[in-house]
C-alpha cells in the first residue's frame, strides 16, 4: 500500500486544531507535521478540511438495523419495546445477521466511525457470530464483536422468550470457539472478541461468573448491560436485593476489562466503584433519549475518572447509527440537565475518539499522532452545514453530518462521501426485501 498523505486540512485534537499535514505508512500515521513533502506519496487534499481521529463506537446491536421503527415499538419503554421485538428477530437467519451488520457498519462509516463493537446475544436459526465478522471484513471497519447470549426465558422469570434462549453450557462453549477462531489480540488488531451475557433479566449469576473467568482465562474484554433505566434498576433490587454497581460487583464484573452499556442510573456509589477500578461505560445518549430511559450522569462519570466512550446502541432502539450526532446529543443533554456551560463540544468530541478507544481497551486508536493507527476522519468544513461558522473546529456546533473522507489503517473506506469496499445501493436493495418479508 502506498504512502498517502493527507495535506492542508485542520487536524483536531482536544486541546485545539492546528493547520498540518498527516502522512500515512503502512496503516499508521507516520507523520504530522506542516508543509511535508514526503516521495512517492498519493496525495489527498484537505484544505478547508477539518481531520478528526475516526470516531469509536463502543455499544451497538447491529442485527436490529433491519429491524428501525417498528411500529409496535416506536412509543414503547424499554421491556415493552423488547417485547415487541424479540419475535421479529426469533425469524432472522445468518443472511439477516450478514445484511443488517454491513448496512449497519456503512451508516456508521458515513458518521465519521472507524472502530465499532458489536453485542450479539440471540443466536436464531443456525445464526453465527462469524456471520457479523465476515460482514465487518468486506466493510473495512475495525471491529470489537461479542458473543453474548440469553440463557433466563419467561418460564424461569426472565423477560426474553423461552425460544430464544440458549443452554449456558452452549453459550460457553461457543464463547470459546469465537474467540480461538477470530479474536486477534496484536496491536492494529482489526477484530477483537468480547464476551457478553445480554444483561441481568435474560441470564443468570452463575453464567456471568462462569463467563468472568472464562473471559479473564482467555484475555479478553467483558461487556454487558447494566443500569439502563427506573425498571432495570427495580428489577435489580427485587431479584437480586442490590443496586446494579453491586450486582456487578459480587460478580466479579468490574475492572479495567468490564465496560457496561447505558448506566443512566448509576448512583454517587456507582460512579465512584466505577471509577476506583476502571470499569467503563458505554453511553448511548440518542437511544437512552428514545426510550426514555433518562439522562445519564455523564459530566459525573467523567470529573470522578470514570471511562467513557459513546455508543449508538441497537438502530432498532436509535433508529439511526450516527456517531457523530451520538457526540452532539451527550454534550447537549449534559447542557439541559446541569447548565449551558456543562459540557464543551471538544470534551464530547474526545469521549467519542479518545475515550471510547480507551473503554474498549486500545491503546493504538484515537488520537492523531504519530505511531497511531492510521483511522482518520475528514469533514468538509465548506458547505452549507458550516458555512457562516467562526469556528471550522466546532464540528458539534456547525459542521457536516457525514464524512467526506475515511481512511481505517490507512485504507480509504469513503472517498468523496461514497463508500469504496460495498456496493451501498445494491446492499440497501437486499436490506429491504429482506424487511418486506419479515412483514409477511
């Protein structure tokens, strides 16, 4: 691959922007610095470009993307919602899990997204977790899939239907098999395996233990729900007699390996066991909104050290999987609950590159500098969404919603605001008659 480099544009970084050019070598950023004239290199011009790391998403359920706005769905909280939903998704097979992975992964890419994890917990007719691998591979995003699981159906007082669980032997078992066969734990990894029970009313104590151990064996992430609204929290409490940080806890579901997604009801003693041992968080503010879940305490979780990274969390919960508006909407809601001055749009802007690169436990993404894996996003700051902007750094406040340019390991996954590695329109084709037919 040749050396391309990226030159003029304003490269962003929390502290400001500066006016320089981005070399990329062999997937990694090689040099940033101004005015570079390096041989050979394929040049792609940025001026009156803002260049951000590419975004990370640290929570979604990319099988629901072909399940968005469903009608018996669309004003319901979030046990009804799943209600509604689980005997639609009991019909999927692995050619919807493969469909509505890369159309879910191509709407991210648009959103200025590089990296993105995966929670897949239901398994339905011969669907695999590879089915959402191979999918990310031909996308060219860099990808964290989990193999989770249900195992507690509506007989033994889980919320999920009895067809849709599985035995907790099968789960681990197949929690080993994904991981032996696809987990790459090397720097640059482009696919790294996480293990992920859905949440407290779909599994058992015993599973998430057993499944800790076998994550901690392995040397791999743990990721799960956790504290995602009023009910989730009551139903904590009556069956388990504890608040959910200390389910957690007693479970052995907290460390520098565990994030949990959502955590909108996280109390003072919640934040402050998450912060004391590195536990993160995955905050979906567009979904926590549409299910009216609540506010989470972000501004909280960040002042105690708590580590945050974004989530679009299930389309079928959001209904679209932008990240970048992700971004927005935590600064926004941070403004509404606590004051205009809770949140700067680069603090929000950092939670979504730096911070979600961190809660999935990479070291390598995130920020644009040298020996940094070359993930980059490239925003035109010269139509309509910016113009009369003072600030061509105030992405959040005035900018485009979609990326004009997205390079993953160097690699140009959109060129032009058009995705180089699918055919887009021929996959949204599939998408919609494999959604006509769920409707039959």
């Amino acid at each position: 691959m040749p050396d391309t480099l990226l030159r003029g544009g304003l490269v962003w970084g929390p502290e400001g922007a500066t006016e320089a050019d981005v070399l990329i070598r062999g997937g990694e950023i090689a040099e940033v610095g101004a005015d570079l004239k390096p041989q050979g290199a394929a040049t792609v011009e940025a001026t009156g470009c803002l260049i951000t790391p590419g975004l990370v998403n640290t929570h979604h359920h990319l099988y629901q993307t072909l399940t968005r706005a469903v009608p018996e769905g669309q004003n319901a909280p979030l046990f009804g919602w799943l209600k509604a939903l689980y005997p639609i998704w009991a019909q999927f097979t692995p050619d919807h899990m493969h469909v509505a992975t890369q159309l879910g992964l191509a709407e991210l890419a648009l959103s200025g997204c590089t990296t993105s994890s995966d929670h897949l917990y239901l398994f339905p007719n011969g669907a695999r977790l590879e089915d959402t691998i191979h999918a990310a591979a031909e996308v060219g995003l860099r990808f964290h899939p989990t193999r989770g699981g249900m195992s507690v159906g509506q007989s033994k007082g889980g919320l999920p239907p009895d067809y849709l669980v599985e035995s907790e032997a099968a789960i681990l078992e197949d929690c080993v098999r994904v991981v032996d066969s696809f987990h790459d734990p090397a720097p640059g990894s482009m696919c790294r395996v996480g293990l992920a029970p859905c949440s407290p009313f779909s599994v058992s104590q015993d599973l998430m233990r057993e499944t800790a151990v076998l994550a901690r064996d392995k040397g791999v992430r743990l990721h799960t729900h956790l504290a995602e609204d009023a009910d989730d929290v009551t139903f904590s409490q009556e069956v388990f007699g504890c608040r959910p940080g200390q389910y957690a806890a007693d479970l052995g579901w907290v460390g520098e390996d565990v994030w949990h997604a959502h955590c909108v009801k996280l109390d003072p003693s919640e934040i402050d066991l998450f912060a004391r041992t590195g536990t993160g968080v995955a905050h979906c503010p567009c979904s926590n909104c549409r299910l009216g879940s609540g506010i989470a305490p972000l501004r909280a979780m960040l002042d105690e050290g708590v580590p945050v990274g974004l989530g679009v969390d299930g389309s079928a919960s959001n209904d679209q999987a932008s990240l970048i508006d992700e971004a927005r909407q935590a600064m926004l809601l941070q403004r509404v609950a606590l004051g205009g001055d809770a949140m700067t749009g680069a603090e929000a802007l950092r939670v979504a590159t730096e911070g979600g690169a961190r809660v999935l436990g990479r070291d390598d993404i995130g920020v644009i500098a040298p020996g940094y894996r070359a993930d980059l996003a490239v925003w035109d700051m010269s139509g309509i969404d910016a113009a009369g902007s003072w600030d061509r750094t105030a992405l959040l406040f005035a900018g485009p919603r979609r990326v004009r340019d997205l390079f993953v390991e160097g690699r140009r996954v959109v060129d032009g605001g058009h995705l180089t590695t699918i055919d887009l329109p021929r996959l949204i084709a599939r998408a919609e008659a494999l959604v006509t037919a769920l409707k039959v």
